[in-house]
C-alpha cells in the first residue's frame, strides 16, 4: 500500500483539496503499478517551513511503498506530484521536495 505524505506552509483552509488527493492518488497508482484504492495520501496545510531562507510557498513529502519503486519511477513521482501540488496549490516545482521509500530495497522478496 503506497502511502503520499505531504506537508506545505500553504494553509488550506480556502483551498478545494479533493482535486489534490483525487490527482496525487491516480498518479502514484499508476506510476507505481498499483490499484488506486491501496494509495493512502495524507496533505497537511500550515506547516512551518522554510526553504532556501524563506517561507514562500513550498512542500516537502514522503512516499513509502512496498515495491514497484526503481530510478525511473521515481523521478517520475517527482515530476508528476510537483505538476499536481504547481497546478492545485501554486507550489513552484522549485519548491518541493520528495522522498521516495521502498520498505523491500536490499531484500530479497519471493513472489507467492
């Protein structure tokens, strides 16, 4: 089950964020290879940071999976989620930093 983790400094409160999880949700599953109904996004507003010495706009978000992550697929994470969090939250792809987890890297892991 993949789960998207973000935080941003943007406060949400005025902000339709279904577009956010319906878009984040379609593009990890299908990136990833997996059904969309296992994604798990979490988004929370009004985190305190700073990038680059200031507080404009920006993000920070965490990916776990158990598999189906390699080099291209995570780059591209990265491009689609900073296009989704550019469009629906004025992020600037700059702005934005990902991190991409597989719990199963370094394992040998035997299909069933």
């Amino acid at each position: 089950m993949p789960c998207l983790y973000i935080s941003t400094n943007v406060n949400l409160d005025a902000v339709d964020i279904d577009p956010v999880f319906s878009d984040a949700t379609k593009a990890v599953a299908d990136i990833i290879g997996k059904p969309e109904h296992f994604v798990m996004v979490v988004l929370k507003g009004s985190v305190p940071i700073s990038f680059n010495g200031n507080k404009e706009p920006a993000a920070y978000a965490e990916i776990v999976s158990m598999g189906g992550i390699n080099r291209e697929v995570k780059r591209e994470l990265i491009a689609t989620i900073g296009s989704i969090l550019q469009a629906k939250l004025s992020i600037p792809k700059t702005r934005f930093f990902l991190k991409v987890y597989d719990t199963t890297a370094g394992q040998n892991v035997s299909k069933l």
